[in-house]
C-alpha cells in the first residue's frame, strides 16, 4: 500500500533517521517508489535527504517537525 504524504512524514519522525530501503519494507513498496515520494516530500521542503555511503537517509526537516 502506497502511504500518503501525512502518513509517511509521521512513519519518518517516528523512526528518524530512516533510509529509502526501511520505508520501502515498511509499506512493501519498490525502491523507485519510494524515490517519488521522498522527492515529492523535498520539493515540498518538509524532508531532506542525505547521501552516507549507498544509503540515503531521510530526516524531517528541522522547521517541520512539529507539524
């Protein structure tokens, strides 16, 4: 099931800092999948995406975390 923007912002500040792969197994969706959601998130600037060795990790941004 392909989670909605809301949920999948509440599932990364409940298990910050998260990876692509993490999320992806969560909601049993595709990695490529998930690159559309994360960067549809970004775009949006509520996330920001940090490249550490293979793995990009997701983190809400600092201004959004309340909301």
């Amino acid at each position: 099931m392909i989670p909605e923007q809301k949920e999948l912002l509440e599932f990364i500040k409940k298990h910050e800092p998260v990876n692509y792969s993490m999320i992806a197994k969560f909601y049993a969706i595709n990695n490529a999948t998930v690159t559309d959601l994360i960067d549809a998130l970004e775009k949006k600037k509520f996330v920001t995406v940090k490249n550490i060795g293979a793995n990009k990790i997701v983190m809400i941004k600092k201004g959004e975390r309340n909301a």
